[in-house]
C-alpha cells in the first residue's frame, strides 16, 4: 500500500447473510458492529462511518476473499473510492500466530489487526474491468455445462458392456438434452468471442498470449483474468510461483535433503490448464519436443520435465506481453 497516514483500520468478515465489522482506532480500541449483507446493510455501514467521523480515505478496510458473498460490498466501497486490501483467508490466520477459537465477531477483528499489522506490505484492490467480469462469468457457466455434459454420457457407455439394449435406450433419452447442451457452449464460447474482439486491448492481450506454441484461448483468458490483465505480478518468477510451477528447496542442516519441489498453496485452475499446455507443446513445439526427450534420457523424471515446460511457457506468455511482440516460433 502506498505510504499514507492510516488512522482507522476495519476488518469485515462476511457470509452469505451478514458480514461483521471491527474498526480500529488509533492502533488502540476497537468496536464491532455486524450488518446485512445487503444494499441496505451496506449503507448503514457507510452510514456508521459517517457519523463516527471515520473517513473512508484515511482508513483501510481488509477483508477475505469469499467470491460472489463479497462482490456487493467490494463494488460499493469502490464506488466510495475506499482503500480496499482483498486477502487470502490463509495468509491471514498465518500472518497472526497461533490462535484458539472462532466465530464471525472474532474473525472480524482479527483481519483488522491482520491490516494494522502489515498495512506497509498490503496491496490495495484494483477491479477487473467488466469485460473480463462477463467473460469470467460465462466460463464458470461453460464450465459447468461442460461437467454435466460429460456426467450425463458416463451411465449410458457404462451400460454398453453389460446391458446394450438399455444402453441404446439411455442414449435416446439424452440425446436431445445432449444437443441443448453442445448448442449452449458453442452459443457461450462464440458470445466470449465477441466479448473479447470488443475490447482493444484484451483482444491484443490475447493475441499475443495465444501466438505462444500451447497455449490456448481459454488460458490466455484464465491468466489475464487471475491478473488484470498481466498486471498483479512484479516479475515472471512471482507468476509461475502463483500457478504453482515453480520448484522450492526442502532440506534442513544435513540430515533434510529432500529433492525440490512445488507447493501446493498456488491457483490449482491455472495449473491445471498449464499442464494441458504443455502437453500439446510437446507434441506441436519441435524445440520443447526436443528438451523434453533430451532430458527424460538425462534421467530426469518425466513430471519434473514437464512442469519445467509449464514454466518456460509463462516465462514465454510474460515475454511478448511485455514486449508487445507475437511470440517468435524457432526453425525446426
């Protein structure tokens, strides 16, 4: 957070029906209050502020990250142009110690002293634009059609070995219900198309994340989403490290010597569509088919080679990013 002076910091903790406030006062007496998690709510909480004579531009107000029971009062409090540190649940609990017990009024105070504690270090939010809001929104619904797709063809090729005759029924009675299904994802992805060719700059974004051999469009979309647009990361290493790609060394002294390897704190979507990444880079990229082979030969294990893949393709996509140059595929 930029340097200025702090003189309240308000931690909220919210669910689905209410969320809690605690505010702190000159490092000092701290108050809680609990409110609708409604449009209402919030406005009395704006309201509470007001009357207190706790303006919002020497304040900082933290609060966890809870998706869509967070989204009502994170667009009001950047309407009132609040200074807003959205945070990982973990990086909370960690940050304070060892502490016993729990509930919404406790928590609250907590994620104010959390603020107060690391206010220097903490980052304030930025919103995403709304394009990659709608664009987010419509590949969470793709997704799930997806899933239930898939999940309804599973019982009918199931029965195919064992019971062919109802098999031949199962698939009948779903086939139309198949079709509405593949007629909605196309209809989906085409409107994220359109989505993105209206918007200049998610349009070259993507362009130029996607010229980078494996990766492809709903990737480019995945990464410009989870950083604003290449923006939340102050170099290509913090990225990978985000993704979940990078290796850490484990050892201690001289008895802990534990081979390299990645942690599980990192963002599991990205991951995961960084590893279908590298998989088709390797069958359509001569250069990583080449390293791939070279060092599986070497002895390296093949998931240790392929997550080094994963990561040379970030180190690719932050390339052209930052240079604004299509990706430059080398001479087989």
């Amino acid at each position: 957070m930029k340097k200025q002076k702090v003189l309240h910091f308000i931690g909220i903790d919210i669910s689905k029906l209410t969320f809690d406030v605690a505010i702190i006062v000159n490092n000092e007496k701290t108050t809680s209050y609990v409110f609708d998690n409604t449009t209402k709510g919030i406005k009395a909480f704006l309201r509470l502020l007001k009357n207190q004579k706790i303006g919002l531009s020497d304040s900082l107000i933290c609060m966890e990250h809870t998706g869509v029971y967070g989204k009502l009062i994170i667009t009001k409090l950047v309407e009132q142009q609040a200074n807003i540190c959205v945070e990982m649940s973990l990086k909370i609990i960690r940050s304070l110690g060892v502490k016993r017990g729990k509930n919404d009024k406790v928590d609250a105070i907590r994620i104010a002293q959390y603020a107060a504690k690391n206010s220097n270090e903490l980052e304030l939010y930025q919103p995403i634009p709304e394009v990659l809001e709608k664009i987010k929104l419509l590949i969470t619904i793709r997704e799930r059609l997806v899933k239930s797709k898939t999940d309804l063809t599973k019982y009918p090729k199931e029965l195919e070995r064992f019971a062919p005759e109802l098999a031949k029924l199962a698939n009948k009675s779903i086939k139309k219900t198949l079709k509405t299904f593949t007629d909605e994802i196309k209809r989906i992805e085409y409107e994220i198309k359109e989505l993105i060719l209206s918007n200049d700059k998610l349009n070259k974004t993507i362009s130029l994340a996607t010229s980078v051999t494996g990766i492809g469009l709903f990737t480019a979309l995945y990464l410009s989403i989870y950083t604003n647009l290449f923006t939340r990361y102050e170099n290509p290493k913090q990225l990978a490290c985000y993704c979940g790609v990078v290796p850490f060394e484990h050892s201690s002294g001289t008895s802990i010597k534990k081979r390299a390897k990645v942690h599980h704190m990192a963002n599991k979507t990205l991951k995961k569509q960084l590893h279908l990444c590298a998989l088709a880079a390797l069958t359509h990229d001569p250069e990583l088919k080449t390293y791939y082979h070279r060092k599986v030969e070497e002895g390296k294990s093949k998931m240790l080679v392929i997550n080094n893949i994963r990561n040379k393709l970030i180190l690719r996509v932050c390339a052209v990013i930052k240079r604004q140059q299509p990706y430059k595929k080398v001479a087989a």
